[in-house]
C-alpha cells in the first residue's frame, strides 16, 4: 500500500463520504426519535398485518418493541440506500471509474504495483463501510440513550454495526471485482447495484412464499439479520463466515483480475 496514494483516495471520497455520514446521522436520530409516538401503537399495527405479510412478523417474536424497532431501522430504504451508495459507487470508482475519466495512467505511475494499487482503493471502500456502519449504530444508540428508551448496551450496537459493515464490505468487493474487469463505471454499478437489489427482493419473497424458502440461501441478505443478532445478543458465526468470505473472495478475484487484464491506457 502506497502512503501517499491512500491519502490522495481518502481526500477525494471524503466529500462523498461526508454528505453519506451527514444522511446516516440525520436518519438514526429521527428514526429512534419517532419511537416514543408509535410505541403505543405497535401492537395494534402488528395486528393489522395482511395474512400475506405475516410469514414476516414471526421473526419479530422474542424481541421487545424498541429491538423489534431497531431491527427494523437496519432494514429501511434510508439506511440500505446510504449504504449501499458507498460500497457500490467506491467499488465501481476504483479502476473502471478511472480508466473512464483518463486517470488511471498517471495513478499508476506512482512507484506502486497494481496490487497494491488495487489493495488501497479497496482499504479505502471498507475503511468507509466500518465507519459508516459504526456511525449508524452510533447514532441509534446515542439517541435512544437520550430519550431512555433503550436498554440496549453498547456491544450490542457494535455486532449489529459489524453485521452491516460485513454486508457492504461484501457488495462493494464484489463490485471491485467487476470494475477490475471494465473499463466503463457504469458496468459495475449496474452489477453492483443490481446485485444489491436482487438480492433484497429475493430475502423478502422467499420469507412471503414458503416454496421459495429453500432460494433464500442465494440473498446477501439471508446472512444480513440485525434480529438474530439482537435475539441471539452475538454475532451468528455463520453468516459472518459467508460475509466474511464473500469479501475476501470479492478481494482476492480483483486483485486477480486487475493483476492480468491488459491494459491501453
């Protein structure tokens, strides 16, 4: 990893990064600040669910209304599109993203090799993913603290931090491998994003639709589950072993990929 290189990328995401932790920190204190208003009217919201919703709110048994809350708050559009927005634009950035604008020929130049090019722009992507996530759990956590409407201690926000930092750490590794294999941004975007989206929409139809529940295994998210964390109050070995090694394969595959591919530049 060049030192001078990783500042540069840290100084160019930096703006991105800001208006992203500015958004995370605006929606986890509106989020848990909503709470005391519709706490009352939780129970009776449960029961109003369509029968065809209600494969979904069994997984809110075990949990306290605040955790079922929570949960919930991990799951929303704000927070996933937040997210998602930096592990996919960082990821399809890295090398696509500058062969595309002309500026990957004087990047190289550096006395670096294209590992460890690759190795910086992807320390850079899940530096922003962990503190992203830290932020988010910050945030609720802080908030709900305020109001005294959390008995949630710290450690539990920062497994639930952890899973969401494995997720996009996931998602924007293998975006990195795409873009290490394109010369157009808007080829690993699309993948990425669409990768995202896919695999959202097929965890919540195959908790709908029982047939389907033997697909859920192919979602990200199937391994992204903020209420195991808070019912089993640790971190599931298991999906952060999948997460985990998605990444590091998402990782190892651009490096690869990068490290052969020829390039006219």
């Amino acid at each position: 990893m060049n030192t001078t290189l990783l500042f540069q990328e840290i100084r160019r995401a930096l703006p991105f990064f800001a208006l992203l932790a500015l958004g995370l920190a605006v929606y986890s204190i509106v989020f848990v600040a909503v709470f005391p208003s519709v706490q009352s009217e939780m129970a009776e919201m449960l029961k109003a669910v369509p029968p065809l919703l209600r494969p979904l709110v069994k997984a809110h048994v075990g949990l306290d209304a605040f955790e079922n809350f929570l949960a919930t708050g991990y799951l929303h559009p704000v927070a996933l599109g937040l997210m998602a927005s930096w592990a996919v634009s960082c990821g399809a950035q890295a090398v696509a993203g500058e062969i595309e604008q002309g500026t990957l020929g004087w990047m190289l130049a550096y006395p670096i090799g294209r590992v460890r090019f690759l190795l910086t722009k992807a320390w850079v992507l899940l530096g922003g993913a962990v503190l992203l996530a830290a932020l988010l759990g910050l945030g609720f956590w802080q908030t709900a603290t305020l109001l005294g409407v959390s008995h949630l201690n710290i450690q539990t926000y920062v497994l639930l931090s952890a899973n969401t930092a494995l997720l996009y750490g996931a998602i924007g590794m293998l975006t990195l491998w795409a873009s290490a294999a394109s010369s157009e941004r808007g080829k690993p975007g699309m993948l990425g994003g669409g990768l995202f989206v896919v695999s959202f929409l097929l965890n919540y139809v195959t908790q709908l639709w029982a047939p389907l529940h033997r697909y859920r295994c192919l979602s990200l998210f199937a391994y992204y589950d903020p209420r195991a964390v808070l019912l089993a109050h640790g971190l599931p070995w298991q999906n952060s072993l999948v997460l985990g090694g998605l990444l590091v394969v998402g990782l190892l595959a651009a490096v690869t990929t990068f490290a052969r591919r020829e390039l006219t530049i």
